[in-house]
C-alpha cells in the first residue's frame, strides 16, 4: 500500500558532496522550510509536473513488510492507487522489480498490453501522471525504493526524450540523494506505520482469503494473473494495515475482525 510518508525539516548531517541542483532543498531542511515547494521547484527544472518516491522496508523483494510514499500528488491519488491494487497494473512498479535502469514511458509505449494497464494509464492521466521515467533504486540498508518523475503530456517526442536522456544522471542523483538524505532518516526512527487501521481493499482481502486457505504467493499469483512478487507486495501492504508481524498474523487477526470469512 502507498501510505503517505510526511517529510519533516531537519539539519542533515553529511559531509559529502550535494549536486547542485539539490542545494536548495538541503538548504531549505536546514532553515526548517517546507520541503514540498523545494521538491516541486526541482521537479519542474527537470521537465516534469510530479514527483513520487515509494520505499519498502524490505531487505529482500519478496519479504513482508511496510512501505511509504512521498509524492506532490493529492492524497486521493494515493488512496485510489491503494483500493484498485494498481501496482499490478503500473508499468512503471512492474518494470523496476525486474531493472534498475531508468524507464521512459508514456501513452503510446504502454498502451495496448492489456485492460488493467489501460485502466490505470486513464485513471493516472486524470490526476497528472500520462508520462515521464523511474528508476528503481537500492539503499544502504538494502531497501528497495522508486523515484518517479511524471507529466500530464501523454506522449514523450524525439526532442523531449532527448532532453530526459541528456538529464538522466541529474534525475538519479535526485531520487538517490532524496532517499539517503531525508527518507532513511524518517525510516530508521522505526515509527509506527501510518497506514496501520486503513481499510484493507478487495485485492488484499481476496489474497488473505487465499492464503487463509493454503495458497501460497506462487498459488495466488497464478490464480489471480500477477506474478510472485506483486503478490508479496500485497501481503506487505496487508501485514502493514492490520500491525502484525507476519502472513499468519495477518489470517488470524482477519479472521477474528471478519474480515475475511472461512468457509465452512
């Protein structure tokens, strides 16, 4: 699940290098500014109208375990991306669990391939996200994570790409500096996970009954059409809702809520 994580203002503590596209946002961490304005301002610099940066506390891909999100996309898109489990159907998830190397993508490039797919491309579009790149990233605790830059034109020409491609060291620098400087350290202090109490979506709630059942991920995943790992990725997102620590967890305190009913 893409549970919404709140960057507070603080002095960073690292005696590095900073690019100097990034010097205004560690400048306006330190005066105790807001960051959004900052992360925008960057955002449009590089060609784009947003900005998302996703994270998993996992250590290996297909273990359980929480995730976060920081965008300037409304709210709504984040709670409407949760409940129609569209990180089945995002290319740009779907890619980067498979590659590391950047992803430039817009309508024409990925239309066609299949219904969920075209359903999330219009859903996104309405909210601003009809093109743009990602890129998958690694951090040094092992955490998964994905920067991705979007814009509502829908169709990436020659010229643009060009520009993308000549701007795509800086694009990286953004999302790996963003991580390190300001997720981890909100991460490393072990909060609570906001989305903790959120409502469980009919995909999550199908996938427990499954596992309630004795299907495994491989099961889940080939009953339901999604590979593996995007079943792994709802169990996170379950383990995450419901405060427990594991799969089995998830079942029993399903079962006892009602969230999920046994068949008899």
């Amino acid at each position: 699940m893409l549970t919404s994580l709140q960057l507070k203002p603080t002095p960073l503590q690292y005696p590095g290098t900073v690019p100097s596209l990034l010097k205004p946002l560690v400048s306006a961490s330190a005066l105790g500014h807001d960051l959004a304005p900052v992360i925008i301002q960057i955002t449009k610099s590089l060609g784009f109208d947003n900005f998302m940066h996703g994270v998993s506390l996992s250590i290996h891909p297909n273990s359980e375990s929480h995730s976060f999100v920081f965008t300037t996309l409304p709210i709504e898109w984040v709670m409407i991306y949760d409940q129609r489990a569209y990180l089945e159907a995002d290319p740009r998830i779907q890619f980067g669990i498979e590659s590391s190397l950047p992803f430039i993508w817009d309508q024409p490039s990925t239309r066609g391939k299949s219904p969920v797919t075209d359903a999330f491309l219009d859903a996104a579009a309405g909210y601003g996200v009809a093109s743009g790149v990602s890129i998958s990233l690694r951090d040094s605790h092992s955490r998964g994570g994905i920067t991705a830059l979007s814009s509502a034109n829908p169709v990436i020409d020659t010229a643009t790409r060009e520009k993308i491609t000549d701007r795509i060291g800086d694009i990286m620098a953004f999302g790996q500096y963003f991580h390190e400087l300001f997720v981890t350290n909100i991460l490393d202090l072990k909060l609570p996970p906001t989305s903790r109490g959120i409502p469980l979506s009919a995909r999550e709630r199908q996938c427990l009954l499954m596992s309630a059942n004795g299907l495994t991920s491989i099961d889940i995943g080939a009953k339901l059409g999604i590979t593996e790992r995007t079943a792994n990725f709802h169990f996170s997102n379950i383990i995450s809702k419901l405060g427990v620590l594991n799969r089995k967890e998830a079942v029993a305190r399903a079962v006892a809520q009602g969230l999920i009913h046994m068949e008899r």
